[in-house]
C-alpha cells in the first residue's frame, strides 16, 4: 500500500521594507523602456533609505559592474489578471501574465539588470545606474550583483518576445535642435530622446493614428513627437523640447 500525505497550501503575507528610492530620468510611466538595457543613456540613483545606507552594505560592490534590483512597480494598480496584453503583441492577443513581464502582476514585484557606474558614501549611500527601466520614486528592494558566468543563457528560450524590438529612425526639427543647444547636457539628452522614441514607445492600441503629437516626459523636458512615414518606413520626429 502506497502512503500519501496531504500538504495544506496556505496563503502567507510577507512585509517588505524598501531599502532605498530611485530618482531617475523618468518622471512618468509614458516613455520608460519596456527592457532594462535598450536605453543606455537612461541615468537613475538609487538612494538608500536609513538603516540600510551604511556604507558597510556596499563594501565590495565597486568592484560589481551589474545590479539585479528588486522593486515595486508602484504606480501600476493593485489589482491583477490572470490574462495581460503585451504590447510587443500589438495590444489585442492575451497572455497568462507568468509568460510576460507586464507590471500587472499579484505582488507588483519588478526584476531589472542595470549597469553600476559609481557609488558614494558621502553623507549616506547613492548608487549611480544607467540603462535602467525604472520610474523616478521607484521603492528597491533588493540589490543583488549580477554574475554573467551563471546568469547568461543566449541560448533561452524568450517566448513571445525572441529579439529587441525594431529600431525606428528619430529625427529632430529645427525648433527642436535649437532648444537642444541651449542645454549642457545636449548631448546626453540628444542620446536618451533618440533611444526611447526608436522604440516607438505609443500604447499599441496608437499605431494607426499617425496625425497625433504625442509628449514624453524625460529628465526635465517635455519631448513632443509625432509619427512620419508608413509601415517600414516609420520615422518619429521630435517636433519641440519644452
């Protein structure tokens, strides 16, 4: 005779203690892209929270290039479904949401790789990252370092979402490049405009109204942009920097 036990599944709650807040070049969900890494020029400091910004906490993390941070997608709604819209899938097919990395999820939690570009421990403990998908005022976690040996499989499977989404030429109108060079970090800011809109960052239930300007928050400005062109010969054009 076969002996069987029965396990009792309960549910259990768990607290959770932001250990620090990102201030980040994202001020609004509109415009952050949908990946860590395909907008390297995106800047965020995470700064840590008392008790958790002893510099002790990092010791040795100089010497890291990458960060998993763990983090509540805070702005999105408590509430989840079992069935999401990517909008990689265009915004009309469903999925279950464990196949996807929408924010809809049960618990709000986000996993992001970013790269560490320097750390201070001057009058508490701020961390410098870039390449990230985080919205300013974002609550960590967790930071964990990333280790490529272990971590790295080229060779996965991605589902739905195989490759990087397509690139769309950005340009800029000349009212838009004059408003450029009046800032001193035209440069860097010239750079983040062009690798968030390439990734045409519309809701997918937009892409058939090309007459529309659309404003993207970045930084400190107001990015104005409209849609050029058909099918693949799509082009976003930058048409004012308030």
């Amino acid at each position: 005779m076969t002996e069987q036990t029965a396990y009792s599944i309960h549910a259990v709650d768990f607290t959770l203690t932001a250990i620090g807040r990102i201030a980040s070049d994202y001020p609004d969900k509109f415009g952050v892209p949908r990946q860590p890494g395909l907008a390297p020029a995106g800047r965020a400091i995470l700064h840590l929270l008392p008790p958790f910004d002893d510099p002790q906490a990092v010791r040795g993390l100089e010497n890291v290039s990458h960060l998993w941070l763990t983090f509540i997608f805070h702005r999105s709604p408590a509430r989840w479904t079992p069935l999401v819209r990517p909008p990689r899938l265009g915004g009309n097919t469903k999925i279950g949401v464990f196949a996807t990395r929408s924010t809809h999820r049960p618990n709000r939690l986000g996993l992001s790789l970013v790269e560490l570009e320097k750390i201070e421990i001057k009058n508490g403990v701020r961390l410098h990252l870039s390449g990230h998908d985080l919205i300013d005022g974002t609550p960590v976690l967790d930071i964990k370092p990333y280790l490529p040996w272990v971590e790295s499989h080229p060779e996965a499977q991605a589902g739905f979402a195989p490759g990087p989404p397509p690139g769309y030429q950005v340009d800029f109108s000349a009212k838009a490049e004059a408003a450029l060079a009046q800032r001193d970090d035209e440069e860097s800011l010239r750079d983040l405009i062009v690798q968030v809109l390439r990734q045409d960052p519309r809701p997918a239930y937009h892409q058939d109204t090309p007459a529309r300007v659309y404003g993207v928050s970045l930084r400190d400005v107001n990015v104005r942009f409209c849609i050029q062109g058909e099918t693949d010969g799509i082009r976003m054009r930058v048409v004012g920097i308030d």
